[in-house]
C-alpha cells in the first residue's frame, strides 16, 4: 500500500503546475497573436462620408488610432487638398479644402485609410452651386416683363423699413420709376419667405406679383440672394 501511494506522490506534486500550463496555453490560443489596433475614420469605425459646401471651404474629420496608419485618394482628385495636424499621441485632425463648385454636376473623391490589416474608406462629396449664385449684379431676374438690373449710373438704391418687413428698391429719377421687392426683416440661409415684387411708375403700378416661397440661398452681407424657381430670382442688398 505505501509503495503504490509513493508511486502516485509525483503526479500530486506535479498536477498543479502540468494544469496550469496547459491553461496557459489554451489562453494563449484564444488571444490573437497581434491586437489589432483601435482606428477611428471620421468618427466611425467603418466607412463613412462627409461633405464640402458648395461654394467651396473646408471640412473637417478625425483620426484615431494607436498604430502606424497612412491614407491617399482611390482616384485623382485634383479639386480636394488634404492637410493633417496630431491633436496628441493617438488623434489627428485632418482639414479638406476645396474650391467653388460651378460645375453642372456633383463630384466626389474617396480617402482610403489604411493601419495593420484595417481599411477605412471616407467618400468625400460636393453638390455643384446654384448657378444664381454666380450672378453678382443687383437685380430682379426673370420677373414678368424682363429682367431689372441696377445699372449704377441710372437707378439709385433705398432700402425702407417696418420693422417687420424692409423694402429695398431701385429708383431711376429721370423715368420716375421705382421698382421694389420686400421680403421679411428677418433673413437666414435656407429658409423659405414670401416675397412681394412691384414696378410703379408715377401713380401707376406697372407690374405687382406675390412669391410666397422664395428660398433665401445666401446671404453675404450686405447682399441676398433669393430664388422663386431656377428662373426668377433676386439680388438684393439687404
């Protein structure tokens, strides 16, 4: 009896540190070889996109990430630039630039993000400016009976208010003319506001139309610019 419990001594001896090991080595192959690091594209963690004003500026997006990464376009891109600046040990904050887009269709580019085996795509997108926009002289534009542009050395400008609601106006002295669009006090980009439009020579109301939904597409003080449809609009100072 005692030779067979001196026989089973080594096995109690060495059971805990056999058992352990092989816990160990089960842990070990649970565990990936090499972590893969956290990476973090334009506060997502998969593939994401984001947008550049249409009349051209910059756009922002971050980059997280515990590793080596790299980034470069899919395609030339030659209206997008790309500018990157390490906000501390792990984050960048990259800058996109980009110029007006007075082009008839929208454009995009693609960044391609790269760290360890990870891939992260960011789609980069402009819509084409409102062709209105690219018109810079005052005036009122496909309105019933032709265009009325301020001509400086013809018209002079007045601008008249209630409170509510402000009048500005082109005057031509020498035909005793007046031609006027009032719009709310009140103006800010996007939104849509009714829009009256006059024409009175003398005593007499040549022309008068109510727009009750014009879109108020920029404002660059001290000009508007509104839009009735892609054919009548108006330039005015605000």
């Amino acid at each position: 009896m005692r030779s067979i419990l001196h026989s089973l001594l080594p096995l109690r001896l060495w059971g805990a540190p056999v058992l352990l090991a092989v816990l160990l080595c089960i842990g070990c192959k649970e565990k990936p070889e090499d972590d893969e690091p956290e990476f973090v594209v334009n506060q997502a963690t998969e593939n994401s996109s984001i947008s550049v004003l249409p009349e051209g500026g910059e756009a922002q997006l971050f980059v997280v990430c515990e590793k080596e990464w790299t980034y470069q376009f899919k395609a030339p891109a030659d209206w997008l630039s790309v500018s990157d600046k390490k906000v501390n040990g792990t984050s960048w904050m990259l800058t996109l630039s980009a110029g007006e887009n007075s082009g008839p269709s929208a454009r995009s580019a693609v960044l391609v993000f790269s760290s360890a085996s990870l891939v992260r795509e960011v789609t980069v997108q402009q819509e084409p400016e409102d062709p209105i926009l690219q018109v810079t002289a005052l005036g009122a534009y496909g309105v019933e009976g032709g265009d009325v542009i301020y001509e400086r050395g013809r018209a002079q400008i007045s601008r008249l208010t209630d409170g509510d609601s402000y009048q500005f106006s082109f005057l031509y002295p020498s035909e005793v003319k007046v031609v006027s669009v009032t719009v709310p006090s009140s103006l800010e980009e996007g939104a849509v506001v009714s829009l009256g439009y006059r024409v009175v020579e003398k005593d007499r109301t040549l022309f008068k139309s109510e727009y009750p939904a014009a879109t108020v597409l920029r404002i660059r003080e001290p000009y508007v610019w509104l839009k009735v449809s892609d054919t009548v609009y108006f330039v005015i100072k605000k």
